[in-house]
C-alpha cells in the first residue's frame, strides 16, 4: 500500500480527516520547517524506507499582487506560508532535508507557480521557486498559477478541504531541473486518497 502525507499549515482553514495510508503533519506560525522534515523523514522510515506515494502541501501562498506592477492581481509565486521560515526564494534549499523521500508534492496554494512577466528570477518567480523544490527534494512537484479556491466540507468539526479543478494552468516540475511541463492533474490528487481512489 503507497503512503500519503497532508502537510498542512493551520493558518489555512479547513481540515484533514485521518485515512490509514495518511500521515497528518500540522504546522503553524511556530512550528521549525525541520520539525516538519523530521516527520516527514520518519513517515518514509515506518514505511520500510519506501518514498511517500504524494506529500500533499496546503497552506496560504503569498498572492495576490505584481510587485513589479505594484498592482493587485491573481498573481503570486513570492513563497508559501507554512511553518515559520515560510518556504521562500532565499530558503528552499533547506527541503534538501527531505531529499529521496517523497515522490510526489502537489502544492494546494495560491498562485505557487505564478510567474508573471518581467518577474523572471525576482522573489516573485513561482516557477523558479517550485522548480527549485523539484530539484532539492528529488520529487515531481505540482502546482498552478493562479489562485486557488476551496470549500470545507462541514460534515467535519473542522471542514474537510475540497479543492475542486484546478483554478489557472497546473505545472509539473521535474525533479532534473528540466523545463515545466503543464498538464491536467497531478498522479494523485487529495481527494483521491479521501475517497480511497488513490493507488
């Protein structure tokens, strides 16, 4: 059986219920990136070693503007709000961390991989930060260029996430560092492992 993890920022509201092939791991404003690194790493050790199947990312991403522009659009790609170092331009390589764990990282985030024009290799060049993900990790990363909208399921105290489509164009970045390809969902989807579709 593939192994799944919701790595899941509660500054974003909404909820994850427990599924036995998925490990839940919380961050907050307070909460060390490597503290998160290191239940990650012991998610992949009580597997027997086997990389996680998808390492499912939902937390608030920095979007909404185009400093360039300084105009305010569905716009982004300027980092993800999760943990308290956040995972920035200037802090990426800290996912080395986490390297050969995890095969898939699909990224539930506004605007993660926006990279609007004349932001190329500025703090606000999305696709720059997710490819460097990709290559620090060694994992597939996914993510879109736009702001993402979802509901929670209120059957839940908490709300269960439902993210539907995918709002924008969705990227899948290659752990080579080659070129982003854009396709139409990620292998494993969130809700897949919700409804117990995922392989």
């Amino acid at each position: 059986m593939s192994i799944y993890i919701a790595l899941r920022d509660r500054r974003l509201a909404g909820g994850v219920p427990a599924r036995s092939n998925l490990a839940i791991i919380n961050t907050d404003e307070h909460t060390p990136l490597t503290r998160a690194f290191q239940a990650i790493n012991s998610v992949a050790q009580v597997g027997g070693g086997r990389k996680v199947r998808a390492m499912f990312i939902m937390c608030h991403g920095y979007a909404g503007q185009n400093q360039r522009a300084q105009v305010s659009m569905d716009a982004g790609g300027m980092g993800l709000q999760l943990g308290r170092e956040n995972v920035l331009h200037g802090n990426v390589s800290l996912w080395a961390a986490i390297k050969n764990r995890v095969e898939n990282i699909v990224v539930y985030s506004c605007a993660a991989s926006n990279t609007e024009s004349g932001n190329e290799y500025t703090v606000a060049d999305g696709r720059y930060l997710m490819g460097a993900l990709a290559i620090v990790t060694n994992a597939s990363v996914f993510a879109a260029d736009r702001i993402q909208w979802y509901s929670t399921y209120k059957g839940l105290s908490n709300g269960r996430f439902e993210w539907g489509a995918w709002e924008g164009k969705l990227w899948h970045f290659p752990p080579s560092g080659g070129q982003p390809t854009q396709v139409l969902s990620a292998p494993v989807e969130f809700s897949n492992v919700m409804d117990g579709s995922a392989p």
